[in-house]
C-alpha cells in the first residue's frame, strides 16, 4: 500500500447536485473517481486567534499521487486504509489543488491539496 511515504489510501468523490427531492431540498451526490496512495498531515493553527478565542477552520495537506488525477476543488475524499487510522471513514472536501513542477506523464509527478474536515448533517437518510 505504501509509495515513497504514501501511508494512507483514499477514495476521491466527485461531488454533484441533482434534482430536488420531493419537498424541495437538494440532494447531493458523487461518483467514486478511484482510490490513490496518498499522505496526510495537519496544518498547525494559527496560536494568535486561538489566544483570542476564534474558531478556526482545521486544514490539512494530502499528496496524492499520481499527478495526472482530474481533481477539482469541492471534491471530496474519504480515508479507507488503514483501518486504523484516526481519521478512517471520515470525509473532507478539497478546497485547493497545487501540481507538482513535474510532467504529468513523469510517474514521480504528484498532486498537493488543501482539505478541510466534511461534517455533513443527515448522511444516513
């Protein structure tokens, strides 16, 4: 499962909006893209506004290879190994995609993206 660091495995979700169900609300749903090795960390937050009581957002990094992945912002990506894994089964949405300065072709080439947790209200309907 491993890739030079790669310590986790996740399935990437491309996020989209149907039809209104019957009372009116929006009905999200996704298309599984694949599972890729990837590596995941938390971004420190910012001690100041911690110190002055604000909520801040939790960010994370995840580099994901390969490189040539289509993967847009509002993207979401669940962790489905290790099943161990502290953040297993949970869901974050893609709030930023960098590309690494290599060829997309180069199989070394890998993705940076920015994350945020999802924490979705009624997901067992």
């Amino acid at each position: 499962m491993t890739l030079a660091g790669n310590n986790i495995k996740v399935r990437i979700f491309r996020i989209n909006y149907s039809s209104d169900n019957t009372v009116g609300g929006a009905v999200i749903t996704g298309t599984a893209i694949g599972d890729y090795p990837a590596r995941l960390q938390a971004n420190p937050e910012e001690q100041l506004l911690l110190q002055q009581g604000l909520e801040t957002e939790r960010t994370f990094k995840l580099n994901l290879v390969p490189g040539y992945l289509d993967i847009r912002e509002r993207d979401e990506l669940e962790i489905i190994q290790p099943t161990d894994h502290v953040y297993y089964g949970e869901r974050f949405r893609i709030r930023g995609v960098s590309y690494s300065s290599m060829n997309k072709r180069d199989p070394r080439s890998y993705l940076m993206l920015t994350l945020t947790r999802n924490v979705r209200a009624h997901d067992r309907q």
